[in-house]
C-alpha cells in the first residue's frame, strides 16, 4: 500500500472521529443550556470528549506515514525557498495553464508573460546574492478563492480561537465562499458548530469573517494600488516574500505575472499609505513585473 493512499484513509478516518467528537460534545452543551444535566456530568461528558478526540488523534498520527515529515502547517512556508529551486526554468515543471507555483502550497504562482531572448531557456540566472536588481511592475487585488486549508494558514491564527478549531474547519470544510456567506457562517453556526458560548465572541468572528467579504467589494479585483519602478537587494526583507521568490526564478529583459496569498503578501495588516488602504487585510495581490537591470 502506498503512504500517500494510508495517509488518506487515516484523514478519512481521523475526520469521523473528529465528526463524533463534536457531536458529543455539542450535546452536552445542549444538555447543560437546557439544564437536562448537572455541572458534574457536563464536566465528565467533556472530559470524556477531549481524552476521546486527542487518544484519536495520536492513533491516527503515529500512523501516518507523513506525521514525521511535516509536524506543523507553518513548516510548509518555511521550506518555499527550497521548493522554488526545484525549477531548473520558470514554467518547466508543474504547470496548470502556464502557471508555476514557486510554493509547495501554491501560495504563490507565477506565469511567464514575455522575454527579451527568443529563447527563455538559454539565459542562464544571474546569482543575485549582494546585488541589486531593478523592475518594473504594476500591482492590483486578484480574487482570494481560498480553500479550507488556505483560511486556516491565513486567516484562523489572527482569531484567538481554541487548538481545536482547524479541525472543526476542516470537518465543516470552511472555505473562503463558506467564511464570508452569512447564512453559513452565521452566529448560530459559530454557536452550536464551533461551539464558542460567548455573546462577544460570537459577533468578533462573524464581524471579522464579514469583513473579509466588505474588502472584496471596496477592493475588487482588478483595483491597480501600485505602480512603480525601483531597485531592492534580494533576501534583506525589503519586499514583500513573493517579490523574493519570484525574482530568484526571473531573468533580465523577462516580464511575469505574480499572484500571491495574503501570507507572501500583505498579510493581516494590509498595506496602508497616508492612511488611505490600499491592500486590504488578508488580500490576494497580482504583481506584473519586469526584471530591468543587476547591479
């Protein structure tokens, strides 16, 4: 049996675990709300439920064949500049419609516009380390389309929920259209679903997810926030992450487009300038650059 077809199986059955679990445990708040049961049995019932989903959850990990490979979700973007050198020329490997992802979660992509040499492959890259390069781009708001897994990396930790919530993301499958639908991700659902009993909690995250949907409509796709042309050293941390990524995988005289997620991008703090938002909190950017000079 190959790993990767047990790591599915383990998934599958660590997410009706996962489905029992909080089932049990939204009865007994039920339970307790309706006063069918004393603060006693509640305390059993939830203790119960917690040694339940974490025995669960070692059973299923200690069998999986990745659990050593990855031990966090945030480990992925620490390994990006390794995955990025795995293409030997922009566009080799790994295509979906001229798109390369310079990412080993796609957060972010990257496809070849045009080039000053007839033949894109022939011009070798230049090592940029202590050098300065010089482009030209023009920056605008591309969609979010995050999926489950994007709004739990993006999105989830800024929220000061409990350890348990990107498996009750997962279990529900909240995606970006499911976050920012209120009828979906509605203060019943945050009560009874995710299992969050304060009032003020409740309204801070659906407030929160509702603001995610207003920034798509203040800053729609396509909105140009920037337009420029400027010099920066590579690798000092004086661009956004995806600038870095992408000119490692450029040549001189070549144009690209770059779509970034928030978290190679602007993050949870956009980008603001005079106190006017440019980048609203947790966008998508698109960057078309053109690599003009080294120096």
């Amino acid at each position: 049996i190959q790993p990767k077809r047990i790591d599915v199986a383990l998934s599958q059955f660590r997410r009706c675990i996962t489905y029992i679990a909080l089932l049990l445990l939204i009865l007994c708040i039920n339970s307790r709300h309706q006063r069918m049961c004393s603060t006693t049995t509640l305390n059993t019932l939830s203790g119960c439920f917690l040694i339940f989903w974490a025995v669960a959850a070692e059973v299923v990990g200690a069998f999986s064949p990745s659990s050593n490979i990855i031990s966090t979700r945030r480990q992925r973007h620490l390994q990006t500049s390794i995955a990025a050198k795995k293409f030997n020329d922009i566009g080799s490997t790994q295509e979906v419609d001229g798109w390369t992802s310079l990412t080993d979660d796609g957060g972010v992509k990257l496809k070849v516009i045009s080039s000053s040499s007839p033949d894109v492959g022939s011009a070798e890259k230049i090592d940029l380390r202590g050098k300065d390069v010089t482009v030209e781009y023009i920056g605008s708001i591309a969609a979010r389309n995050w999926n489950v897994q994007d709004v739990i990396d993006c999105w989830l930790p800024d929220q000061g929920l409990p350890s348990l919530a990107p498996e009750l993301f997962e279990a529900f499958e909240i995606d970006g259209k499911r976050l920012t639908n209120p009828k979906k991700f509605s203060v019943k659902f945050i009560k009874e679903g995710l299992g969050i009993l304060k009032d003020a909690k409740q309204t801070t995250l659906f407030e929160a997810a509702q603001d995610l949907k207003r920034s798509e409509q203040s800053h729609m796709e396509g909105t140009v926030f920037d337009k420029n042309q400027f010099s920066f050293r590579p690798g000092k941390g004086q661009v956004i992450q995806a600038f870095d990524l992408a000119i490692a995988e450029m040549k001189v005289g070549q144009t690209v487009s770059i779509v970034a997620r928030s978290d190679f991008a602007y993050g949870s703090k956009g980008l603001r300038v005079g106190g006017k938002v440019l980048v609203p909190p947790y966008a998508t950017v698109q960057y078309d650059v053109t690599f003009i000079e080294v120096k």
